[in-house]
C-alpha cells in the first residue's frame, strides 16, 4: 500500500525481542490509525513476530518494513516498549523524538544523554493520567491490567490444587484463599480475575480509596489494625510510608499472610524502589505449597524481602515467583494495548503536520524531559 501524499511525520519501530521481552510498540492497526493523522509507519522486520504480527500484516496496513537502521536513521519519532539503548542512540539524527518508558524518575543519566544528542525525550512514565485527555496514553494502566490478570494465571498453574471450591464423590475440595497486596490497577485485576477463578480473594492497600473498590469487586479488605489513613499520594498512587509506618505494615502483613494459599503483591510508587510489604520472616512462616508472585521484582528487590526475577523455592516449600514480564507473556494484547497509549501520545503532539510542543498543554509539560525540539 502506497503512502499517503500527506504523511508529514515518519514513525518508526524496531525490534525489541527479548528472552523476556515479546511486545511490540505498534501493531497493523495503529498503522492504519495513525496514517489518518498524517504520520507514515516504518518497522524494523521481525518486530512484531513474538506478538504474532507479521511483516506483511504491517505491509498491507500501510507501512514500510526495513533494516534496524532504516528505522533509526529516517524516523522522526521512535517509539518504543521500554527505551533505545545508548547504542541505538549513536544511531538516530539530532532532533528525533523518542517515546517510551524512559525512566526519567531514576535515571538522570540517560536523560542526559538524550539532551547531549540533542533529542526530544517523551517519557511515559510522566503522564497525568488523572486528566481526562490523557486517558488513552495512559501505558501504565494498560500495562498492569495485562500484569494483574496474568499474575492470577501464574499462581493458579504454580498452586498445587484447584482455585474453586469443588464438591465430588471423592469430597469437597476447599476454594484456595487469595491475598492481593496492593490494590491499584494490576491489583485489582488481580481480584477480579483471582474470582471469577472462584477463589476467596482478599486484599490491602494503603490508600483509604481502595477499600470501596476492592469490596466492590466482591472481595474482603484486608484489616491490618493499623492507622495508615493518610496512604493516598499524588496522581491516585499510594505515597511512600515512614519508617514507622513501613515497619508497623510489614509486622501486620507478616502475620496475617500466613493464613493464605496464594499471594500476589503489585504495590509500586513510581521513582522508587518497590516498598517491602511482606518480609522473610513472613514467608517462612507461610505453609508449605503456598505461592507467592512478586509482580514488583526487579534488581533492585521487590514487595517480597528477597524476592528476585524468576522462581525459587523456600527450604520452607513456598514457590516464590519473581515476575516483573508477565504482561510480555501475553504479548498480543499487551502489544495492541501499549501501541495505542503510544500512538496517541505522538498523535496528540503532530500539530499542523509536524510534531511540536505545546508549553500551555498539560500533556506536553508533563511528559518532555528534554529541551531540545526539531
């Protein structure tokens, strides 16, 4: 399919397969999406395969399909799941907007790499979801209803028995009980899912907000018997405790948790490393069989004292299941998610044919981390 005669701003893709990593940051339909806006695709070949989109999906969609350094060379806007590396950087010309999630809150130092090579960095991560025209961008909460639900799944196939109850001949086989640490976005998919899975569910969060959404999810809110009535932060996150307030969460978590067969945490504070919400002390005293998934797990720790990417088991036989790429294992709609928030966030931006910043628009102020503009 040819391009159209008024495409005036090139997008461009490239392949970020991974061994954890399966999405894609666009797929054939915003291509047809976006070419409505004046903006022409170009992907890298091979990029969508892991999301089981192919080259020729995107042909027929209306884009091009090159060499990697096709993409980085011609684009006026990469967009991307995660963010270019340093080397890729070295590639793309002076002027190019790069939109992902940059992780503009912890490291100052790519930043700054994207402001020595004069480009403009849109990060994800910035975005005032709280306003409604920002709705559609909003990647995180695309991301983590995609995380939530398969945290559900992970446990139910790592959990040695049923999630309902289920009466036969040979006896009545208990519903498993569910505990939901956090109960945001991916937490309360999480419930929603971890119910409709016919389990008992029960839930925490440090937000006042939560309780109502959890019991409206047909879930118990799970009673710690400490004040934490202040939780609510900025922008509908749970803000960060003191030191008092983490240790006094972390004694009630430990205590309540060992009474649960399967337990997800998703609590994250955006710019800072995931609270510890349940302990080894906790764990130890979960019983045998018992699964855990730490949906907040990165290098840097997790909700879960000692919890790392990928699964351990306990001397105590507790399966404990680091799993920060769990909306990568369902990358198809991950990927058709994600490329909706990110080609709304470029859509929003082309103005009068060309991409350009607004300084009134809460959107633009929010999101650009650089000064550059082309």
């Amino acid at each position: 399919m040819a391009e159209q005669p008024n495409a005036t701003v090139t997008y461009g893709v490239i392949n970020e397969t991974t061994e954890f990593e399966h999405r894609v940051a666009i797929t054939p339909d915003i291509v047809t999406r976006l070419r409505k806006s004046a903006v022409q695709c170009i992907i890298e070949a091979g990029a969508g395969l892991a999301a089981h989109y192919t080259d020729d999906d995107y042909r027929a969609a209306g884009a091009e399909v090159a060499d990697k350094a096709t993409v980085l060379t011609r684009s006026d806007c990469i967009a991307t799941v995660s963010r270019l590396p340093l080397a890729d950087l070295d590639q793309v010309r002076e002027g190019t907007w790069v939109i992902g999630m940059l992780q503009s809150f912890t490291d100052d130092a790519y930043i700054q790499e994207l402001n020595k090579r004069a480009l403009v960095g849109i990060a994800m991560e910035r975005l005032p979801r709280q306003l409604s025209a920002a709705q559609s961008m909003d990647e995180m909460t695309s991301q983590n209803s995609v995380m939530g639900y398969q945290a559900v799944l992970v446990a139910a196939q790592a959990y040695g028995s049923f999630l309902p109850m289920m009466t036969t001949a040979a006896g009545t086989i208990r519903p498993a009980k569910v505990l939901v640490l956090g109960a945001g976005i991916a937490g309360l998919q999480a419930i929603g899912t971890a119910k409709r899975l016919g389990a008992r569910v029960s839930a925490y969060d440090v937000r006042p907000a939560a309780r109502e959404e959890v019991k409206s999810l047909g879930a118990d809110f799970l009673e710690l018997g400490i004040d934490l009535s202040q939780g609510q932060g900025e922008g509908g996150y749970a803000r960060a405790l003191s030191e008092e307030e983490r240790q006094a969460q972390q004694a009630a978590v430990d205590r309540q948790a060992a009474q649960f067969d399967i337990v997800i945490t998703t609590a994250q504070v955006p710019g800072r490393k995931p609270p510890v919400l349940l302990t080894a002390a906790g764990v130890q005293a979960m019983k045998r069989g018992s699964v855990i998934v730490d949906c907040a797990a990165s290098e840097f720790g997790g909700n879960v004292e000692g919890s790392s990417i990928g699964t351990t088991i306990t001397p105590q036989g507790v399966t404990l299941i680091g799993a920060p790429y769990l909306a990568s294992e369902v990358a198809t709609t991950a990927s058709a998610l994600l490329a909706r928030n990110l080609a709304d966030v470029c859509a929003h931006m082309v103005r009068d044919g060309k991409l350009s910043i607004d300084a009134d628009d809460e959107i633009d102020q929010a999101l650009v981390v650089t000064e550059q503009s082309n």
